[in-house]
C-alpha cells in the first residue's frame, strides 16, 4: 500500500512537468521547437498622420525598389559612428531579387553614407546591432539611395526612428519559399481623433498585382487588437503595407505585427492549445527525440536494472515505484512527440519495463511475506 501512495505522489509531481511545454504550439514555434515554422515581428511609428494616407512610418510616400540594388545607410546624428556614443553598427535583413533572404551588417559613419555589399530589391528590417554609451541610435537612421543632406537620402527605403534600434516602417514582404500568417496585430493612438486604418497586399508573383484591402478598421484614442482568429495564408512574393490617415489635423499612430513564417512542406499548425504534429520525414523525425525523454527512459533504466544492487527493502520499493513512474511518463512523452506518425507503436515498449517492474515488486512483497511468515 505504501508504494502505491509513493508512486501516485511522483506522479502528482512528474506529469505535469513532462507535459508542460507541450500543449501550447505557439510557446514550442516560439522556442524554436517546431521545424520549418518561426516567428517573425514588424511594426511602424509615425508620429504625424495626416489626412492623407499614407504607409505607417516616419515620411509620406513610401517607394518600392523596382530592381535589386546597392543602398547607403546613413543617421542624421553624428553620434550613430562606430565607436560614439550611439549606435555602431546595423544589421540588414532583406530579400534579393529572387526573394531569396539576404542580410548584411554595416559600420555606421554617422551622418555619411555606408555603401551595402549587397543589392536589395526588398528592406524588410534594420536592426541596431551595437551601440555606444546611449545604448540604442541617437539619429534617425535612414537605408536608401540618392544624394544625402544631414544624413537623409534623397530616396529612403526603411529607417530607425531615434531610440528604436528597430525598423519603425510598416511595410514586409514574404520571402521566397515561406507562407505568411498573422498572429497578433495590434493598433495605438495617443489622439482622439479617429484614425483610418488599411491592411494591404499585392501579389508580385501573380499577373494580377494591384493593391488590395484586406482589412480595414477605425480606431481611437488608445491601443487596440484587431483580431485574426482565421489565419490566412499569405503567399510568398507578397508584399504587404499597413497604411493610416486621419480624419481632422494630425495624430500619432502605430502598429505591431507578429507573423509565423511556414516553409514550403510543413503544415501551419493553428490551434494554440494542440499537442505539437510536425509534417515531415521520419528520418528528421527520429532524430529529434526529445531529451526530456532520454532523461526519463536512463532513469528508468537505472531503476529497472539496479534494483537487485539494493538490499534495504523500503529503499528497493521506491525504486520499483520510481521506476514504473519513469516509464509512464517517457511513455507519456512518446505519445506526444510521435501521435501520428510510424513510430508511435514503440510506446507499447515502454511497456516491458513497467510490467517487469510491477511483477517484480509483488514478488518481492511475497518473498518478504514468506520471509515474514516464517522468522
């Protein structure tokens, strides 16, 4: 009786732990978990929305690159230089002309411009890498072409608000080999005058590539969700833009996009709360057995095989308990990890041991017994 209640104790406590992480699909595509899917972020800032609407960012009019090319970065602070006190470095991530990702890293030299190794035919993000005392860029930091004036291209392509250290345009382009779908996308004001708010794509790699509004909401006053509990898949070659105006004077708005990015052969996995069912060879499969599991299968192991070493009988029943707990929850683990998949059936394995345990131990209780009986 007593093993049984040390055994339903370890098991109160193991359980919950072995299968703590594998109930929420997004946390595990998070954690980089789950193959072919990740998490990719964007956003925009523009701090004066006008009555005419434009993509959310720093300027007016935003221009596409119509070819792949060589672009300048550049600050409109003397302090964005290598070395200063602000940002030293950015890293570039953008796609080539085949939608290929590409990215870069640059030396900044403050207010003049920093030619990219690269051609680029899209600017998906700008990050600051490093930076100096401030810890973040001092200037706006500006990617584009064409003469520059206190740091500022005559043709800007995407920029850094000062203090952001990342990209504040809302534009994104799905690169080439990947789906797009939107998880969060969220909104903010500080105005109470209404904003009007456009979520549009057009799809370069079709014939019929005009703009089209997929979404298309007012907001005020503060932060708002607009919900996307439908993921829709955005093709690859699509380019995307989130675009604002506001009805009387002007305003400050933002917004914040989270993306999950599926490659080409996986399926996007939608339900937050779904036990984790990857798409792909058995070979990657196999080869990605999870080390929870390993731990648990060598205790249990250790268990299974090392009962005989013990003399003490209290000691040799916790370890027939542990054992048997070891192995229902390698097993518990399996079964999560491999549902759907030809290499589910091994969880009857796990079986072996947990049966060897259990008839072990009610032998060994017998033999003690009769021990018992006859002293």
């Amino acid at each position: 009786m007593k093993k049984i209640l040390v055994l339903l104790v370890l098991l109160c406590f193991l359980v919950p732990v072995v299968g703590a992480d594998y109930t929420d699909a997004y946390f595990e595509i998070s954690k980089g978990n789950v193959p072919g899917h990740s998490v990719y972020e964007w956003q925009g800032v523009d701090e004066i929305v006008q009555t005419t609407e434009y993509v959310i960012w720093g300027e007016d009019v935003f221009v596409w690159p119509t070819t792949a090319i060589s672009m300048n970065v550049s600050s409109s602070s003397a302090n964005d230089d290598s070395g200063n006190t602000g940002a030293w470095n950015v890293t570039i991530y953008g796609l080539d002309m085949a939608y290929n990702m590409i990215n870069e890293t640059v030396v900044m030299n403050g207010q003049a411009g920093v030619p990219t190794m690269l051609k680029y035919f899209r600017i998906n993000r700008l990050d600051v890498e490093r930076a100096g005392a401030t810890e973040s860029n001092v200037g706006r930091i500006y990617i584009g072409t064409g003469a520059i004036a206190a740091g500022k291209p005559a043709v800007i392509y995407n920029e850094i608000r000062a203090t952001f250290g990342r990209s504040s345009t809302a534009t994104y382009t799905v690169p080439n080999g990947l789906t797009g779908y939107v998880f969060l996308f969220s909104t903010g004001t500080d105005s109470s005058k209404i904003i009007e708010l456009s979520w549009r794509e057009r799809d370069l790699s079709s014939p019929d590539n005009s703009w089209r509004v997929y979404y298309h909401d007012h907001y005020s006053n503060a932060g708002e969700m607009h919900p996307f509990e439908l993921q829709v898949p955005i093709s690859e070659h699509t380019d995307i833009k989130v675009t604002t105006k506001n009805s009387v004077g002007s305003a400050y708005a933002s917004c914040y996009v989270r993306m999950v990015l599926v490659e080409d052969g996986y399926t996007l996995i939608t339900n937050p709360t779904q036990d984790i069912v990857i798409t792909e060879s058995e070979v990657d499969l196999l080869s990605n057995i999870p080390l929870v599991w390993m731990v648990f299968v060598a205790l249990g192991s250790v268990c299974t095989a090392g009962h005989k070493l013990i003399s003490d009988k209290a000691i040799r029943g916790i370890s027939f308990s542990l054992g048997v707990v070891l192995w229902v929850a390698a097993a518990y683990i399996w079964a999560v990890e491999y549902a759907e998949t030809g290499f589910f059936p091994i969880i009857w394995v796990h079986l072996i041991p947990i049966l060897l345990l259990s008839s072990w131990a009610l032998f060994d209780e017998r033999d003690s017994g009769k021990r018992d009986k006859y002293e």
